[in-house]
C-alpha cells in the first residue's frame, strides 16, 4: 500500500452509529446525520443499514451520492434529504438538470425572507416537489436569519406548488461542549419561533452537531414538540481529536486514520509522509495523534512532510509505518479520491471517495 492512506474502520463506524441510536433511545428526537464527514458511499451504507434514512448534505455530489443510494432502496422506505447549505441560482439549475430519485425527499434551506423569494421563483419552473426548512441563525452568525426575521407571517404564506414548509434549521456548530446554557438560550429562541409559526407534528426543528447535540437533547422545549426534534451530528460516525467529550460520553471508537511512513530520519526526528495535503491542519494544534507512539510530539506540517520530535530511542524507524488519528475528521476524508477498509480488525476491501471535491459545470450545461 502506498502511504499516505485513508483508511476506515468500517466496524468501528457501525459502533458509533449503535452507540448513536442507543443515546437517542433515551430521548424523543430523531438524528440526520451530516454525510460532510464521510462523503462516501461504503460508510453511508453502514447508517442505512442501521436503519437511518433522514440525511444532511452540504454539496451536490454529496446530494448526488445519498440519491444513488436512494436508488439502491428503491421500495423500502426512502430517503429524506436536507441539503442544508443555501442553494446558489447555479445551484438550483444543477438541481433542475438532475433527476432524482422519486424515493429521495429533497428539501432546501431557505437562508432569508429574500432567498425564499428566489426558491418560490425557482420552483414554478420545476415541476419536482422541494422540501423547505427557515434557517434560523441561532448565534453562530454564518448562514441564515436571526429568529425576528422569520416572524411575518407573509414569509410563510409566500410558499407555494412544489414548495412545502417542512421546518425549522438552527445549526449552532459555535457551541462547545461546556456551553449547555448558552446553547439553550439559542434553543429558547427557536421554540419561541416554532411556537409563533404553528409549527405542527409533521413539522421538524433541527439543531446541532457532535459538539452540541447532548444540549439539544437535554433543553425541554425542543424536544416538547407538537413538532418533531432532529439532532445532525456527522463526525462522531468516525470519530475524531475534536470530538473528544462526544467521543467519551457516547463510547465511540476511532474510525478514521490516516496511515503514513518514516520518510526520514534525524537527530531527535522523523518526518512522517503526511503533511498538510494528507491530513488538514485546519485546526489549533496538535492537529492529529501518532497512535501508540506517546512519547512524540506533532511538529509543523509543510505540504508534504510531517515532522515528529521524541527521544531517539523512541523514534519509529525509517520506512516504518504509523497510523495518525486526525484532530478534524471531515475535512482531512475530504482530500481522498479512495478509502482502504478495515472490517473486524482486518483488510476489507477498497472504495471510493466518492463526494470529494466540487465539480466544475451546471448538470446538464458546460457554460
Ligand atoms: C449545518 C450543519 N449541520 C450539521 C453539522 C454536523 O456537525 P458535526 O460535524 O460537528 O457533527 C455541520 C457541521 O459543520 C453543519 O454545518
């Protein structure tokens, strides 16, 4: 094998996937996972089999891998999609230039009264039914409109066809694990809006990722409906530095590595060959752990290169093979083109990275 690698423990994804289930057991809410961290097929399979169907996406080849999938599920239950990114005028063309699944129920964000405007234009020129869900910005201050925004009830009244109200998107990924209050000060917020729109049960309000999602589950308004509670953690499927305190109170096990080689040797050092295009340092550090080489400490990566210090006697060998855990699960998978599997602690096969990247041109147009 040739190094750096991507490899996935696919066992130890469908253990998180159980340990999810099993805390959303204790709890009336419903879990969407964000496929952002996997983007590929071979994992998301595992969340189907166990029974998950309600998806979050953020891309159009990640909308595109979870509708070759609904594909595959053809006349079980299908699948329901939220592609919870604001949708660009391009966007929306490549939307109108695909066709999806009839099992696949996609639904859009809409990221303002204004942008909703643009999806009610869209869809009279589409005859597919769209889902759509407000997004509410809740204090993260990166997409979508501070609840008051939402409050006129001609917004809701503009919706209209193919277009259905299907509810509320608060996603507070600026939350820490150690913020509870400040996170249901910001859940307050969004039961007020739901409650003001008459949100009903065959609404749903979706909140939180791995670092928030036990807030969203332990606020008593979000889950007291008559609406349905969603929660959308993606990374704890694999796993990361990152998601630590998710990581221990759920039990995960780590299921995502980047396997590396020793390229060279010095006085108190290797260097690994893994640098920042193999493993993103997109976070504070240390952006990634050495997995049984305790001693050693992370150093600066350039594109290529990752050197590691430690005692000499504590080095790894030249050529020697070690395998790195990432402090940012999503966007280190997201520079693969392929995966190596592991299943029960041996080789398992290899599959394709499929939702990587971004393509070029508007499905169906090369202008
Ligand atoms: C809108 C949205 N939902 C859900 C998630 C999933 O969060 P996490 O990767 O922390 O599980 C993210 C992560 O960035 C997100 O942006």
């Amino acid at each position: 094998m040739l190094t750096p690698a991507l490899v996935v423990d696919l066992s130890a994804a469908a253990h998180n996937i159980a340990a999810m289930q099993r805390r959303l057991a204790r709890s009336t809410a419903r879990w969407r996972p964000h496929i952002k961290t996997v983007k590929q097929v071979n994992v998301v399979r595992e969340l189907l089999l166990a029974g998950v169907r309600r998806f979050k996406c953020a891309t159009l080849p990640e909308l595109r891998l979870l509708d070759s999938l609904a594909r595959d599920h053809a006349g079980d239950e299908g699948l329901d999609i939220l592609w919870a990114y604001p949708t660009t005028a391009a966007a929306r063309a490549s939307l109108s230039g695909i066709h999806l699944h009839p099992d696949a129920a996609v639904s859009l964000l809409a990221d303002s009264p204004r942008h909703l405007r643009e999806l009610v234009a869209w869809a009279r020129t589409d005859a597919r039914p769209w889902g759509v869900y407000l997004d509410v910005d809740v204090g993260m201050h990166r997409t979508g409109t501070p609840p008051q925004g939402w409050t006129d009830p001609d917004t809701l009244a503009a919706l209209a066809g193919t277009l259905t109200f299907r509810g509320l998107h608060g996603y507070d990924g600026h939350h820490r694990s150690e913020e509870r209050s400040l996170a249901h000060g910001a859940y307050d917020a969004l039961v007020e809006l739901a409650r003001h729109l008459g949100l009903r049960r065959d609404h749903a309000v979706i909140t939180s990722g791995t670092h928030s999602f036990e807030h969203a589950l332990l606020h008593e308004g979000l889950g007291a409906g008559p609406w349905q509670q969603e929660v959308s953690p993606g990374t704890i499927v694999l796993s990361d530095l990152r998601s630590a305190p998710a990581a221990e109170a759920l039990g995960l096990r780590q299921a995502v590595f980047v396997a590396a080689r020793v390229i060279s040797v010095g006085a108190g050092r290797v260097t690994l060959d893994a640098g920042s295009k193999a493993l993103n340092p997109d976070v504070r550090p240390p952006h990634c752990q050495l997995l049984g080489w305790p001693a050693l400490e992370v150093g600066t990566p350039s594109e290529e290169h990752l050197p590691v210090s430690g005692p000499q006697d504590a080095l790894p060998q030249l050529g020697e093979l070690v395998w790195i855990v990432p402090a940012h699960a999503c966007t280190t998978v997201n520079m693969y083109r392929e995966a190596l599997y592991l299943r029960d602690g041996a080789y398992a096969g290899t599959g394709k990275v499929e939702a990587a990247g971004h393509p070029l041109w508007v499905e169906g147009h090369h202008d």
